[in-house]
C-alpha cells in the first residue's frame, strides 16, 4: 500500500469493552476507508487473544474534546454544588464503608 492512499484514508479511533468490562475503552487508531473496513481492521489488531465482545469505531474527525488548559473554567461550576457531595452526612454505625 501507498503512502499516498493511506494518507487519503480517515483516522478512525478504536475502543473495545472486554469480556470482564461494561464499558468501551480506547485502544488506539488505525486508518481504514471506511467503518466496516475499521471494524475489521480493528478486530485483528486489537483483539488477537479474543479479550473483545465489541468494538467501536468513530471517525477522529467527528471527536470534540476540550482543551486541559480550560480544566479550570469548565470545571469550576461544580464545585458550587454540594449537593454533589454527599459529605455533610452523618452515616449509622452499621454502615462501614461507603
């Protein structure tokens, strides 16, 4: 294969949720023409010892993140809310751990 066909190819992100798992979790990219063709190309690279029971492929340019330099910001609201954390409540004796 070309450089130049590979480089026409989308990125696609990989994320896998294992046999143990109830959740995706990101494993790497790969180029692919298209979705099916990430799924299997997935499947191979990713799942050699069969630890996988689904994949996910999203193309990289579909992906929104937010910038760590505006952590501070974005975060921030949250910690108005003590309601979101519950340490302002007396727990019984009977009750260990939480």
């Amino acid at each position: 294969m070309s450089t130049e066909i590979k480089n026409e190819w989308p990125l696609w992100e990989i994320f896998i949720r294992s046999k143990q798992g109830l959740d995706h979790k990101h494993v790497g990219s790969l180029h692919a023409t298209d979705a099916q063709m990430a799924i299997e190309n997935a499947r191979d690279v990713y799942t050699r010892r069969m630890e996988g029971v689904s994949i996910w492929v999203v193309e990289s340019k579909f992906i929104h993140a937010s910038n760590p330099s505006d952590a501070a910001s974005l975060y921030d609201p949250a910690n108005d809310k003590a309601y979101r954390h519950p340490t302002f409540y007396d727990l019984p004796d009977e009750v260990k751990n939480m």
